[in-house]
C-alpha cells in the first residue's frame, strides 16, 4: 500500500536530461518518490489525487533569503544599500530582533513561500533556534544560518561566540529531515580573515555548507581593495576559503579573472536579481558564469528589498534582465532558468541527492502548477510558460517529505490569519516606537 499517489499530471522531472511524462503519474512511500512513470492510471494507495492535467514540477528552492525580515518589508524603500542598511534596518534591527520577532517573521515567510511553491530555503539571519521551530512546523526544508560578524550582533558578542553557536546549532540539528544546519560568516567587509578562515574549517570539520555575501555593490569591492588590495573574490581565494562548499550571494562585481577562480574552485552562487535591482546594486553577469560552467541558482534575497517571497517571479526577471542587458533573446532560456530554482538549486547547496529533481529515491519535494487559467493557456510549452506567464500564485499544491502541506492553494500547516495578525501587531509595534 503506498502512501500518495498523484496521477493524471504533466509532469517536468527536471532531471539531467529534463525528462517529462505528458500523462505522467508519482508514487510516494514514506516520504520519498518510489515510482514515477507515464499511462497506469490504477493504483492501491491510501490517497489518490488526479490533478486534472496540470502541471507537476520539484519544490523550488531560495537559495538566499533572510525569511524573519518580511517584518521589514518595505521599510526604508528607495535609498542606497550603504544607507538602507546603516539609517532603516540595521537602527530597527537592534531595538526589535529578539527571539519573538524571528520566530513570528520566519512563519510568516513560511506562509509565503509555501503557498509560491517553494519547499526549501536557505537563510541567514539571528536566533536560527526560531527559525528551526517555524520550518519545522511548516513542514519546509531549510538550511540555516546564524549571521557571523566582527562586531556584536542579536546573536553573539563576538565572532568567536558566533561561531561556536554555530558549532551547536549543527551538532542540534545534523540529522534533522527538515532543518539541515550551515555556517554563515556575513560577508568579506564585515568579517576578518580570521573570521573567515575560523568558519571555513568549521564548514569542513563538520561537512556544511558555508554561505556568505560577496561581491554585492562597487563600494563593497573598493572597500576591499583599500583594506586588503584584492578584489572581494581574490582576497577570499587568497586567504583560502574559495572552494566547493562555498554558496556565494548576489556577485554582482566579481572579474573576469574571479569569474575564472570561481569556477576552478567551484563556488556556487545565488544570484538575486530583484534585490540587485531595486538597491541599484547592479547586474551580475550570469551569462559569463554560466560559460564557465559555474552552478547559479536563484534566491529572492530578504523582503526589506525584493519585496516579495516569489521565485517563478525572480526566475521571470532573471530571465527577462539578462536577455534585455546583453542583447541577446537566446541567453537564460526558459528551461535553462527553470533549473536554477530546482536541480541548479539543489547543487547550490550540495543537497542534489535528496531533492531538486523528481526521481526514484529523492523527498517527495512536490508542486503542482494550476495551469488550467487564462492567462497560462494555451500551452505550448510549460517551461515558457511558467517562467513568462507564471507567477507563484499559480501553485494549487505543495507535498513535502511526502506530506501534504497546500491543497487546493491553502496552506495546511501555517494559519494565513495567524500571520496577518503577526505583520500587523509588528506593523504597529515598529511605527510606534
């Protein structure tokens, strides 16, 4: 007897070979796919689902994100990074980050993502312990991160503190199925060489990923260079903290000389064109990193400056930037940035043998994309379709770990007025002072 069965779906694997069964079916036993297939139509399963045609695709995967700032969203909107952060966020980050804020933000993030279709993020933030419980509720996936800095911050003193918080934090957490724990030193001008190297053997000691900003605006590479004389990726190669385990956010600046480095060491990277965009931080060149056989996934950055948890919306515009800012119509075809935000995804975060794709033996990370409207037919081709007609919205159902967690798009295990009460209560909390 299995457990689920979907049946009667387009299904897009997004396999090495983008395999797809047009009259496809999936059979899910104990949380992973035991069968995916085209034409059986009779099944014994304690539940059944015809989907009526639509369309079936692997969870999506942000794979950079600070899910408690939906809190934030919006605030301090229309200023320079340098100024957003130093005068608006970071100002109200110190009165009201706290383990409650975290804990309420990160479920409303939850609520967002799930109903746009995404099952697994990765996040850098504080009071990861709070972040955990919410993903754990949820029924999501996530890496998490607790942000490391030189100076104090909601969740150490000191780097050192930072760091071995997060030792705990991984020793925790090691044999989670929902919350899989990484290092995340913030970036290259607010940790020393000391910090970096300190968490890049935590990284390797304890087989996680290290995640960190790099590269983001051109004051963050003159910085650079005026402190250590290298540009951001050379001073990481540098100091010896550039290798496969590295997902690197936004590098919207690096060289053609670090676009090189990057590949031979095998970065990956988390390319937010959204939050690029609206902080005028600039445009990364995907196309060039992609020539060098570079892994670029998506992430939608924070809410403070996206604003929005949308990743079929984040692929649209990385699509639609990079074709409009090389000139050329050919470059991140559709199917092409469909894979970032799945398989590409799941290599970002060295999590490509467990989910990603829909193949025998992964979680049964599932969505069903609702292609029966308007403005998604007629369909030619689902790859395009999704990727320029799309939006997150478009998600019916979302199945996680093998369990049913949206149906119908609503959201089972996160209340939707539970956390409109959460954004209006800080709404009000933040405008009063």
């Amino acid at each position: 007897m299995f457990d689920l069965v979907l049946k009667n779906c387009y299904i897009l694997t997004m396999d090495e070979n983008f395999t797809e069964y047009k009259n496809g079916y999936i059979v899910i036993k104990d949380g992973k796919i035991a069968e995916v297939g085209e034409g059986k139509s009779e099944f014994e399963a304690k539940e059944v689902i015809d989907l009526n045609s639509n369309v079936v695709l692997p969870g999506l995967i942000n794979t950079h994100t600070h899910a408690a700032m939906t809190l934030l969203r919006g605030y301090g909107s229309d200023n320079p990074l340098k100024v957003w952060l130093e005068q608006y966020i970071w100002p109200v980050e110190g009165k009201y980050v706290s383990y409650e804020f975290v804990k309420d933000g990160t479920d409303l993030a939850c609520y967002e993502m799930i109903r746009n279709g995404i099952t697994c993020f990765v996040d850098m933030y504080f009071y990861e312990d709070a972040v955990a419980q919410s993903v754990k509720e949820a029924g999501m996936k996530a890496v998490l991160t607790t942000g490391i800095l030189d100076f104090p911050t909601p969740a150490a003193k000191t780097p050192e503190e930072g760091i071995q918080k997060t030792k705990d934090f991984i020793i925790q957490y090691r044999n989670d199925n929902n919350v899989f724990p990484a290092i995340g030193p913030h970036a290259p001008y607010t940790c020393s060489p000391n910090t970096l190297t300190k968490a890049m053997e935590v990284a390797l000691d304890y087989n996680v990923l290290y995640h960190i900003h790099v590269s983001e605006t051109i004051n963050e590479v003159e910085d650079i260079k005026n402190r250590y004389g290298n540009t951001p990726v050379k001073h990481l190669n540098s100091i010896g903290v550039l290798n496969e385990r590295v997902l690197a956010a936004h590098m919207v600046h690096p060289t053609e000389e670090e676009i090189e480095i990057l590949s031979e060491k095998k970065v990956k990277i988390a390319h937010c064109p959204e939050s690029n965009l609206k902080l005028a931080s600039g445009i990364a060149p995907v196309p060039k990193m992609l020539e060098k056989e570079i892994v670029v996934s998506l992430g939608t950055d924070g809410t403070a400056s996206n604003d929005d948890l949308d990743l079929i919306g984040e692929a649209s515009t990385a699509a639609k930037l990079h074709k409009g800012y090389n000139l050329n119509p050919t470059v991140l075809p559709a199917k092409q940035v469909l894979a970032m935000i799945t398989r590409q995804a799941a290599k970002a975060i060295l999590m490509e043998d467990r989910i990603g794709s829909i193949e025998v033996g992964k979680d049964a990370d599932i969505i069903v994309i609702d292609v029966n409207q308007p403005h998604l037919q007629p369909l030619f081709d689902p790859y395009t379709q999704i990727i320029y007609s799309g939006k997150g919205l478009d998600v019916n159902t979302v199945i996680i770990n093998g369990k049913v967690v949206m149906k119908n798009k609503v959201v089972q295990t996160v209340e939707k007025d539970k956390v409109l009460y959460i954004a209006k209560k800080w709404r009000e909390k933040i405008i009063n002072g």
